[in-house]
C-alpha cells in the first residue's frame, strides 16, 4: 500500500513550521529531508523517523519497524498530530542526521 497523496499533504502541513523541510517521492511513497538530509520516510501513511540519539530520547517508547522490507528499523511516530512535537523532534534530530552522500 502506497502512501497516498493526502497524508504526504497531511505531514507537510504538520511540518510546514520548520524551515528547510522538502520532499522526494520514491516509489510510491516519500522521503522526507531537513535542510539536506534524509530525516523520515513516509510509507504505507505512516511517518518513520532516523534512529538517533534524540529521537530515541523524545520517543522511548516508539515502536521500531522498517520502513519496507529489507530496510533499516526507523521510528515510527505515533503523534503526528501535534505540530509542536514534531517541530521539537526534528530540530533535536537535525544536528545528529547523516550529511548526505557523495553523487558519482
């Protein structure tokens, strides 16, 4: 099941108070980036965040499962509901995500 295109509307708008938030779709569902760097995914309508120090921190008890099969566990975020949490978990994320690799 694809995300569709009224929770990739959903989430941005959640999103649409910090600056630097873009987007990429990638087959069938969305990746989410902060200034540059990939931060989330979006998949099957839900919203998976990196693994990092502050995002385990903000969410201990978040349930861990990979975005699609034979990915990496991510976080899933239960509370997309509310703009200043997700505001507070990507600025606390963003100085610990991954610069973005190297194009060949």
């Amino acid at each position: 099941m694809a995300t569709g295109k009224e929770y990739l509307s959903f989430i941005l708008e959640q999103l649409s108070e910090i600056d630097g938030i873009t987007y990429r779709r990638m087959m069938g569902e969305y990746i989410i980036y902060h200034h540059g760097k990939i931060a989330a995914y979006l998949c099957d309508d839900r919203l998976l965040v990196k693994i990092l120090p502050s995002s385990e921190a903000l969410m201990p008890e978040a349930v861990r499962e990979p975005p699609y099969e034979g990915a990496k566990d991510m976080l899933l975020v239960d509370n997309v509901d509310d703009r200043s949490y997700l505001k507070n978990l990507f600025e606390a994320m963003y100085p610990e995500l991954p610069e973005p690799g190297k194009k060949k």
